[in-house]
C-alpha cells in the first residue's frame, strides 16, 4: 500500500486518467510562451484539429450543415481565433449565447449568419438589426418586439425561433405554441430562419427522453409555418438519422470533448493545457504541503510548484486527487490547489526542475479525463479557464 495514504486525510475518491498509451511526443516550449516568454500557463489549441472535428460533424450529419456554437468565447478556447478558423474551412452558421459576444465577431465574420442564443433583452432589436446579428426568440414577447422592428423597418427581418420540447429553459412552451398556431399573423415580418429545440441528454444515447423530444419537436414544427429545422447538438449527431436536421449546433465536440462518452471518443484532441514550474523544494518526512497541510511527506520528497490555480479555472477540487504528465509518466498533484499555484510529488522525476512545463490536459490525459477526476465535465473544465492562460493558435 501507498506510504502517502497512511498520513493523509481519507483519500479522495478519484476516477482513474486516461491511460497514458506510451510515451507522448517529446517536450517542445510552447509557441509563443507568453509575452517574452512571461506566461505560467498556456493552452495550446490546434485550429486545424478544430477543422477536422467540424469536418467530420458535417460528414456525420448529412440532412444539412453543421453550425459552429462559439459561445463562451468559445468554450474558453478563443472564439476571435477559434470562429475565423471555422468560417474559412466553410463553416457558415454560428452561435453565441449574448448579444456582446456577437459584436466581438461579426466583423471577422463578414456574411455568416451570428445567431444570439439567450434571445433579445428588450431595447437591444434595433442593436441586433445594426449589427447584422440574427436574434433566436425565445418567446412571444420577443417575437413581438422583433415583429414590431420589421414593421419599423419596412421589411421582414431574420431569426430563430426556439422551441423548448423538455429542456424548460428558454424557447416557447406548449401554451405559447398554441398561441401561434390559433394567430400564425403574429409572426408577420418575421424571416424564419430556423425553427430550433435542444436536447436534454443527448449524450445517453439510450435515454427515451431523445425520442420524445423528436417527437414534440415534429410536432411543435407542425403548428408552425414551414421553415427549416436546426436540432442536434454535438451528442445529437451521434444520435442517428432522426435526429439530423436543417442545421446542426455543435460546439463541445469541435473543441476534443467526447461527445458519445459511452463510447471511445470519434474527435481529435485539441487542446494541450502546460503549466511551468516555478520552484522545486525538498521536505523530509512529516513536513505537510500547502493550505490546511492536507499532504503530509512519508519520505524524503521533491515539491515542484507549478503557476497555475483554480483562478485560472484549474480546480481546487483536484487537490490531492489530480495527476498531470511529464515526460510520459503521471505526476500527482499534492496538497490543496490554490489560487495561483498547485503543487506536485516529483520525487520519482528529477526532470522536474523550475521551468520545466507540466501537461495538464493533452497527450496522456484529456479534457474528460480531467473533468472525471474533478467531479465535472468537460465543458465546464474548458470554460473555467481564466485570461491569465495565454492562448496560443497552431494554424489551420
Ligand atoms: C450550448 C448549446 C449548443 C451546443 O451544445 P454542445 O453540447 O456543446 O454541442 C447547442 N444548442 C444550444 C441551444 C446550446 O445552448
């Protein structure tokens, strides 16, 4: 048994990482590396890898195209480099979540269609009518207010329409459904651009709730005036033919995240996460680490302290529970992850010395598997990522 879980508090539970599967190719300083070489920590993102990702989304959703969901700057990866990437392998529709977010694209993305998810905050049509920005409304207020705009304007003007078929977030319900099949007018002068729902649990492909939600959406489309469909997520691409559409939404599989988790992951890795070590110290045993002394050393051991910490988004609930990869071999994380700083048992690794870069997330262990040993998903480890990570683009 491990000397380490004689000393410490109950050992968290981990899930296990992905296996390592051999040695990873070796070590190159990341481009860039920060202003002069100043950034702790850095995220590689392969736009070509994104590419190939929306690539094979588009081969696997034959019914229509595949949009680019970039919201969250794109899942924390950078949506001004991550949208124009996409955008010149073809990509022609994008979403966001907020009307700022639109505004920082659309001068990159001179003629695609920039569609606002959350729906238009009343007082903002006439900003989205400005700017190009196609509103998605979410309810017969904001179909009146856009109604009314198009009115003013002299002419129909574009937008989604959402109906919500089980997520009971936003969109329309089957009341106000019920309003627009008895008073369709209501709708004049609206450009229907799409007509969208969105999946609950896509990502279980054996959920029943996938085919009530087809089902509601059929029926929801068929109360309404004919426009196309937009439906699946990244998960719901893998859900089968029923589930292809006019338009589909993906944005976490783009980026590596795994969208069928039940099964080995069809998407190319993306992104590569590198923290660099800024000391390495030696503690003999009974001498603890971090806050709350939560690691206690049972031998004379090496501590490399590396710059990144859960306000970078690395979360604190890997402390004592995470692993990260250095020259192919894991690394555990030791002690309490703190704000700017995490601390690891080098001991077995004396290639650790203070700039040497540790792989957080890349070859050896994946976004999933990180989220696994967090207690989240992968989404969330993505978004989480703070501005203190220097973002650094390999070229598509
Ligand atoms: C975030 C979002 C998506 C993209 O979902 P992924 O699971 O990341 O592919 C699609 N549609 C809507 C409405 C969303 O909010």
């Amino acid at each position: 048994m491990s000397p380490i879980a004689d000393m410490t508090e109950p050992a968290p539970v981990c899930a296990p990482l992905a296996d390592a599967g051999g040695a990873p190719p070796p070590l190159a300083p990341p481009a860039g590396g920060g202003e002069k070489g100043r950034a702790g920590a850095v995220l590689e993102v392969d736009l070509r890898a994104v590419v190939a990702n929306w690539r094979t989304l588009a081969a696997r959703h034959p019914s229509g195209p595949v949009a680019g969901v970039v919201k969250a700057d794109a899942y924390g990866l950078g949506a001004t480099a991550v949208a124009p990437a996409l955008a010149a392998a073809g990509c022609r529709h994008f979403f966001v979540a907020a009307l700022d977010e639109a505004l920082a694209l659309r001068p990159r993305l001179a003629k695609a269609m920039l569609a606002v998810l959350g729906g238009p905050l009343p007082g903002t049509e006439a900003d989205h009518l400005a700017h190009d920005v196609t509103p998605v409304l979410n309810s017969l207020a904001e179909i009146d207010a856009w109604a009314a705009l198009a009115r003013r304007a002299g002419r129909a003007l574009p937008a989604l329409l959402h109906v919500d078929t089980g997520m009971a977030r936003l969109g329309l319900d089957p009341p106000a459904l019920a309003v627009l099949r008895d008073d369709p007018a209501r709708l004049g002068g609206i450009d229907l651009r799409y007509v969208m729902t969105h999946l609950v649990s896509a990502e279980c492909a054996a959920d029943p709730l996938n085919a009530a939600q087809a089902r509601r959406f059929a029926d929801a489309c068929a109360l309404l005036p004919p426009a196309p469909r937009s439906f699946a997520n990244s998960s719901g691409i893998f859900l089968g033919a029923a589930f292809g559409s006019d338009l589909a939404r993906p944005g976490a599989a783009l980026w590596g995240i795994n969208p069928t988790p039940e099964q080995p992951n069809p998407m190319h890795p993306v992104v590569r996460l590198r923290a660099r070590v800024l000391a390495v110290r030696e503690i003999g045993p009974g001498e603890s680490v971090g806050y709350d002394a939560t690691f206690t050393a049972t031998r004379p051991s090496r501590i490399a302290t590396a710059a990144i910490g859960y306000a970078d988004g690395w979360r604190r609930a890997l402390s004592n529970c995470g692993t990260v990869i250095f020259d192919g071999a894991p690394v555990p994380l030791v002690g309490r992850v703190s704000m700017d700083l995490t601390t690891f048992d080098a001991t077995d690794q004396p290639g650790i010395v203070p700039g040497a870069w540790l792989d957080l997330i890349g070859p050896g262990q994946d976004v999933d598997a990180v989220a696994t040993a967090a207690g989240t998903n992968g989404y969330e480890v993505l978004t989480a990522l703070g501005p203190r990570v220097q973002r650094v683009y390999a070229p598509a």
